[in-house]
C-alpha cells in the first residue's frame, strides 16, 4: 500500500505541476493507449477468423444444431458462409466446446445406423417397432448420400410398404425422393436419372416404383421413366444419342490435339429400334424321324395234356365196352405285328439378337481458328533475326489451308463409323474455318482507384499511426515547454561552478548558453553532436568555456 500511495503522490504532484497544454497532451495520450489495448486484445480482425472442422460444409440439420449449441453458450460472433460455420480464430476453443457440451458431431453416412443402434432396446421393443427404426435410419442414410451429390442441396427420403388382398398376398414397395438442388435450380435429367439408380440400388426397387420431386421448381416425375408426366420425360433415345455425341466428341479431339483452338462439334442419327430379334429357319429336303413305335403280338392253342377221369380215358383194359370213335387233337398259332413312325422335315433354327439404337450416321464438323494458318506460314517461312517478317502470299494461304483442310477431314472421317453409299448426299465431315478475335484487354485499375483500394483495406492502421504520430509531436512540444528557464532553476545541477564565471564575462546574452544546454542535456549521440555545433555558431565562446568546464570536471 505504501508503494501505491507513494507512486499516488507522485502522479498527483507531477499532475498538478504540469500546464494546462501537458494535462490535455496527457489525457490525450491515456486515451490513445487504452484504445490501442482495445484494439490488439478485444477488436477481432477479419482475417483472424477461422472455419469449423476443417471448412466441411454442414446439411440444415446439422446448422440448425449448431445455432442451438451457440445460443445455449451465448456465443454470437459466428457466421454462416455458404455451409459453412465461420468463427474468431482466437475463440475456436469457446465455439468446439459448446459443440461438445450439446453431444454434437458432424454427421457421416452411417451417423443414423448408429444411433439407431445405440438406441435400440431388444428386450422392450417390439418386433414392429425395431423394423421401424431400421428403417427410418435406411431412409436418412440414403438422404445424405443423395444430399452430397454434386449440385443437390437437401434431400429426404420416404420408404413405404403395402400388402394387398388375395392369397397368397401382394407385398408392394414405393419409396419417394424429395430434392432441393442448390440456388434452387431445376434438376438436370441426369441428376435425375443418377438420383433414381441410387434408390433403386438401395432399395432392391424397381426404376418405375420410384418417385422424384423437385421442391425448387415444383416438378415431379413419376414411376414409369418414359412418361410425359408434368413435362419431364427420361427419354432414353436423347441420353443414349447423348452419349454417343460426346463419345466421337472425345475421340475427335484426341486426333486434332496437334491443332490448337480447335472446336468440334457432332451429330449423331440413331436407329430408332430398341432391340431387334430374328429367327431364321432353313429346311432340309430330308425327313427326320423323331417318333417310331413296333407293336407285337403272338397267339398259340393246343390240347390239354389230361383226358377226364376214369378208366375208358384213361385206356385201362378191363371187361368193359369200348368206344369205336376218340376224340381228336388241335394246334393253332397266330403272329401280329404292327410299327409306325413319325417323321418331319430336317431344318435348321437361328435365333440373333441386335443392340438397339446404334448410330446409323455420325456426322462432325470441325472449325479452325484463320490465326493457325498464319503461324504456321511464319513457322516454314523463318526470319532471320534482324530482319523484318515477310507477308505471306494470299494464295499460299489458301493453299495451306487445303492441305490442312484435306488432312484433318481424312483423320476424323477414319474415327467415324461408315456410311452406306447412296445413303447421305453430305459429307460426313466437314472442316470450316473462324476469325478468331483478340479478347478484350482487362483494364488495368487506375493509381486512384488502387490507391482508395489500400486505404479502405488500411484506414484503421493508418489512423492508429497517425494518432502516434501526433501523441509524440504532442510529447516533444510539451517536453520543450515545461523546461525551466535560467531564473527558475539552478543552472549548477547540469553546468558546473565553475562555469558562473562565464556569466561575469562582458557578453550582451550570456544566459541563452545555459537554457540551451538545459534544453539539450538529455540528448546523447548523434543528437548532441549536432546541438554543440549548433551552439558553437551560436556562441562559439560559450560553447568553448563550457566544453572547458565539462573536461575539468571529468578530470
């Protein structure tokens, strides 16, 4: 306490021995220090600022999520820039915290199975009700793989299924994609087509039992992929005649990438046939037997081998009458045979399946820059340096360029498919050429225009330079001003007795000497230097006396 009430003291006396011009300078300068300690330790500056989790863009859930954990932190120095969270560099810590307390964690692909997971109670729910959760978290799964698509903003997902009557019952599935693309732009057809692959994919569904719905522009398409419905057909013949276009596009390219400033551009016919099958049968004047059947039967009869009983049958000789006739023997055998066959004429069957809409004509045009032939003139014709270029020949330009036109068609019209002849009375490849116009020159700024670009950019450190600038000019002419003059103080405390002398001497201002040197006594180096020579013209001798004085007493 005693060390603050003295340290009070002497500001208080050094504070009330000041004039009114040092306490203004004084308070000035208390002011300009306290901003300055704001302005490095409290002000954030823009460039400081810094993106969360690596400048990973975030879906609404998640930003929704994040603003809640902000406000329950009361952090409100945060912004959002595009997807992103930005926030002070110097304050991340503050913002991840915050974050943490509210069990946030940026969501992947598998973040819904997971909570699913870690959520699910076997032994309370039901059978019904755990194929529910699976489900739903399916769903969100499947909607932040479609959300990271490029082009798609946000994006959900409904799976439904349905049972219908009969036996054995019908089990029906639907599933509805419902999509925002980005700037809420309409949706492409191949988004489109890339956005019902993936559900069908994911699902086990078929393309016809998917429906896609576009909330920017309010377009839906339906299940059946060739419908009209609300104007937005998948037509396979325009992606297919799509594909082929960029195909011969690339391939074109490829052969032309000697030539620089080259554009292509093709056209391609398809058959409109989807698929094509044919049968050829081809029959044979020899008949085939595919069926032969034989059938037989035999019949046989002949007498018993025993007569009836008794002694007369049996020819037992004894006293008794005989018989003059006796009975007669027969045999009788039959043989049935019967065959049949069934025979068809001898053929032989083909069947061949064709792609469908392959390309029937595929025509390409090919369009260089008039700038080429120019230089490539110049390249067979080189100066000698020194000299001044010479002006090609109107006509060995065009001769150039119908060597260059005869090359590159003869080069694309061997990537082309064949044309049937009589089929196409135009070329297949034609070769045009274009002016090729400079670009426009890009304005340099003006110095006014850059010079006001640094300023808005730097106004702050020029104005805190500024005002140091002047706090220190302040300084100096208070410094300057309270010096005391000869009367008021002793001149003995910087110049010693033995300059008193001086004084007596016959001069008209010999007191100027020791205000000169009161005012200059704290300067050192080069400073005094330059203030004794200035005293030595001044007074050469009372610099010289009091240059004396200094050595005898250093002595």
């Amino acid at each position: 306490m005693n060390f603050l009430n003295k340290a009070y003291r002497q500001a208080s006396d050094l504070f009330r021995g000041m004039t009114p011009g040092a306490r203004v300078t004084t308070g000035m300068l208390l002011v300009l220090i306290v901003v300055s300690l704001v302005y490095l330790f409290v002000y954030e500056v823009r460039g400081s600022r810094r993106y969360l989790f690596g400048a990973r863009e975030f879906s609404h859930e998640e930003l929704d999520a994040m603003q809640q954990a902000f406000g329950d932190a009361g952090l409100d120095q945060w912004e959002i820039v595009g997807n992103r969270v930005q926030v002070p560099g110097n304050r991340i810590t503050d913002y991840l915290k915050a974050l943490s307390d509210n069990e946030f964690t940026p969501q992947n692909f598998d973040s819904a199975i997971d909570e699913m997971l870690a959520s699910n109670n076997s032994l309370i729910d039901s059978k019904q009700l755990q194929e529910f959760k699976i489900r739903h978290a399916t769903q969100k799964k499947l909607a932040r793989v479609i959300a990271q698509i490029a082009g798609i903003d946000n994006a959900t997902v409904q799976y439904r299924e349905y049972s219908k009557g009969g036996y054995p019952p019908v089990v029906e599935r639907k599933a509805t994609v419902a999509v925002t693309a980005k700037g809420r732009k309409p949706l492409e057809a191949e988004t489109v087509h890339t956005i019902r692959t993936t559900a069908c994919g994911w699902f086990g569904l078929k393309p016809e039992d998917i429906y896609i719905t576009d909330m920017a522009s309010g377009r839906a398409w339906g299940g059946n992929a060739g419908s009209l419905e609300h104007g937005a057909a998948e037509m396979v013949y325009a992606d297919t005649k799509r594909f082929y276009e960029e195909y011969y596009k690339n391939k074109i390219h490829e052969c032309l990438t000697m030539y620089p400033g080259v554009t292509v551009g093709v056209n391609v016919e398809l058959d409109p046939v989807v698929r094509n099958e044919s049968t050829k049968v081809v029959i044979d004047q020899q008949s085939t037997a595919v069926e032969s059947n034989m059938y037989t039967k035999t019949t046989e009869s002949r007498p018993a081998a025993a007569g009836r009983p008794g002694a007369v049958p049996n020819g037992v000789t004894s006293n008794t009458p005989r018989e003059i006739t006796t009975a007669s023997t027969q045999e009788a055998t039959s043989d049935e045979n019967r065959e049949s066959q069934v025979s068809i004429p001898g053929h032989e069957q083909t069947l061949s399946t064709r792609a469908g809409l392959i390309p029937k004509l595929v025509t390409a045009t090919v369009a260089i820059p008039k700038s080429y032939f120019r230089k490539l003139w110049d390249q067979q014709h080189p100066v000698a340096p020194g000299e001044t270029p010479a002006t090609p020949d109107p006509a060995e330009l065009r001769n150039l360029e119908k060597e260059v036109r005869d090359t590159i068609t003869s080069s694309v019209a061997s990537t082309l498919p064949p044309v049937v002849p009589g089929e196409n009375s135009t070329p297949q490849v034609q070769v045009t050429t274009y002016t090729d116009l400079p670009p426009d020159p890009i304005e340099e700024p003006t110095l006014t225009a850059s010079t006001l670009a640094w300023l808005s950019a730097n106004w702050k450190t020029l104005a805190l330079v500024a005002v140091g600038l002047a706090s220190l000019v302040f300084l100096r002419s208070m410094i300057r001003g309270s010096a005391p003059s000869p009367e008021e103080g002793p001149v003995a405390d910087i110049v010693p007795l033995s300059q008193r002398d001086v004084a007596r001497e016959p001069r008209q201002e010999p007191e100027q000497a020791p205000v000169i040197l009161q005012r200059r006594s704290a300067s050192t180096g080069a400073n005094l230097r330059a203030e004794l020579a200035a005293l030595v013209r001044e007074d050469p001798d009372a610099a010289a006396n009091i240059l004396r004085s200094w050595i005898g007493d250093a002595a």
